[in-house]
C-alpha cells in the first residue's frame, strides 16, 4: 500500500514537472527550443524506477494531461518525447549500455517523426516539408531580386546552384529525419543522465569515442551504392535517385564518425593532447577538405582495421 502511495506521489510530481516544461516549449519559443529537450526526462525516471504496467498509464495520463493543457497540438509532442523516454527509461532499468539507449531512442523518435508526417498529410492535408521548401523558393527569388534592384546581377548560374541545392535538401530530407532524429536524442541524453544521476537511477556506462567502430557491413554498403550510382546514372528526381543519394548520404556520414574517432584513437594511443582530435572535428565541420581527408580516413580504418596495426605497431 505504502509503495503504491508512493508511485502515485512520484507519478504526479513527474506528471506536474512534464505540464510545466510542455507549456513553455509550446508557448515560449526561444525558452522552449532548449527546454524541449528536457521533456523526455519525467518519463525515463518514471520507466527507469517503475515496472511496464505502471509506466504504460503514467504515458497515458501524460498524453491526457497535454490535450488539456495544450489542446490537440501537444499530442504529437507527448507522444515523441514520451514514447522516446520511455523506451530510454525501460532499457536504463534493463542495464543496457549508453549506446543501446541512445540507439534504440533515436530509432523510436524517428519512427515518431515519420508516422506524425504520414498523418498530417493523409489525414490533415498538411505538407509541412512541402510548405518549407516553398519558403526556401521563395526566400531565393526574393534574394535574387534585391540584388537585381540595386543593380547586382547574380547571374543564371548562381541563380541555378542557389534553387538546385534547394531541391538537394528536399530529396535528401528521409536523411535529414534520421540526422535530426539522433541529435535531439543525443542531446536528450546529455541533458537528463546527469538529472537522473542526482535522483539515484544507475546508468550503464558509455563506450569512449576513441573506442567506437562501427560494423564493417557498413563500407560494403557504401561501396555498393557508389557503384550502383555510377553504373546505372539513375535520373534526377527518379525514386532510385532519391534512394541512392540518401543512403549515400547517411553512409557518408557513417565514415566521417568512424574517421572522426580514429583521430580521437591515434591522438591517445600516441599521447597527444586532447585539443588535437577536437581542432580536428571543428575543423572539419569548417573545411570541406578536412572533412574528406576524416572521411577517407574512417574507409580505411573499416576496410584495413588500422588502428589495430597501429596498436600491434605501438607494442
């Protein structure tokens, strides 16, 4: 009976936290753009202290609780970031590791993100990544035509690489959803392990960058797409266009984190000072050719195991 009371105390407390911080992300804008990172928190404490059942009503209670507090348009977020912290709560409760957490809630909040657009264009007739890249369009030809009057001509050319990289973020944006998915999971989990550390919940532990290698499948992939793209020449705006160029484009990515953590890898196994691999990453977040040289760097790393030659060499 005594535990009991107290699952009801600590629901309703987590439940009141979750109104608050949903009310500010909904209605205070540039508070809310930080806050919403925390508004997976009361969940993962709830599912991480609590068993399934129990924790299936609190969502429950939470998706009630954001209808009335924020109408209809507080759903799709209770249920993002519920669904989210809660699947991080249970496998924190399970001992699962940082990277199986991080994981598996990116991939529900992505999986959030894809069935919340299919509704809202099957059922609301809402196209939000339709009207974005009308903005884009429109924000372009606005460009174009201040500058044609004040006597700034910006040439066909210009005018056609500006439009064209506006049509490159529409195609490549199922690679847009997954990046955007594992950020805010990212931040997600930077901002609530400490919070959740104070309240007691053992977390596992998270593998050291310098340690991460990611499945050597991955490169086969690559390669595979990269010779498909060449061999067939697929048309701009074709369905096998869109696929190729998107999963390029989260390969390519792929290698630059492996790449990225070979530096990080070579940087301690040779004693160098840990400014170096972060220079490193920033740099190649700001020059395209860092950026490669990192890229090509991971490819190696995968296909020719090098840092195990450099460790065998170190000894």
């Amino acid at each position: 009976m005594k535990k009991n009371i107290q699952r009801l105390t600590e629901g309703a407390v987590l439940l009141a936290a979750y109104s608050v911080l949903l009310l500010i992300t909904m209605y205070i804008p540039l508070l809310g753009m930080i806050v919403n990172f925390f508004l997976p928190l009361p969940f993962i404490l709830f599912y991480a202290k609590n068993d399934t059942k129990t924790s299936f009503v609190f969502l429950i209670a939470s998706v009630v609780i954001s209808l009335v507090a924020g109408s209809i348009f507080a759903v799709p977020l209770a249920l993002a970031y519920g669904l989210t912290g809660a699947v991080m709560g249970y496998l924190i409760r399970e001992q699962k590791n940082r990277g199986t957490v991080f994981i598996a809630g990116s991939l529900v909040f992505l999986l959030n993100l894809i069935i919340q657009y299919i509704v809202a264009v099957t059922f609301f007739q809402i196209n939000f990544i339709e009207e974005m890249m009308k903005m884009f369009r429109e924000s372009v030809d606005m460009s174009l035509e201040m500058l044609e009057s004040i006597g700034k001509d910006p040439g066909q050319k210009a005018a056609e690489q500006l439009l064209s990289s506006v049509d490159m973020i529409e195609t490549l944006m199922p690679s847009l959803f997954v990046v955007v998915s594992f950020i805010n999971v990212f931040l997600i989990q930077l901002v609530s392990l400490p919070i959740l550390k104070r309240f007691g919940v053992r977390i596992g532990k998270w593998k050291a960058f310098k340690d991460l290698t990611l499945p050597k499948n991955l490169l086969w992939y690559y390669l595979a797409v990269l010779l498909i793209s060449m061999a067939v020449n697929p048309e701009e705006g074709s369905y096998l266009f869109s696929a190729l160029l998107n999963l390029s484009f989260i390969l390519q990515l792929c290698m630059i984190v492996q790449g990225l953590s070979f530096v990080f890898y070579f940087s301690s196994i040779k004693g160098y000072s840990a400014a170096i691999p972060v220079t490193v990453t920033i740099l190649s977040l700001l020059l395209p050719i860092i950026l490669y040289v990192v890229r090509i760097l991971g490819i190696i790393d995968l296909g020719f195991d090098l840092r195990q030659r450099l460790k065998n060499n170190h000894k």
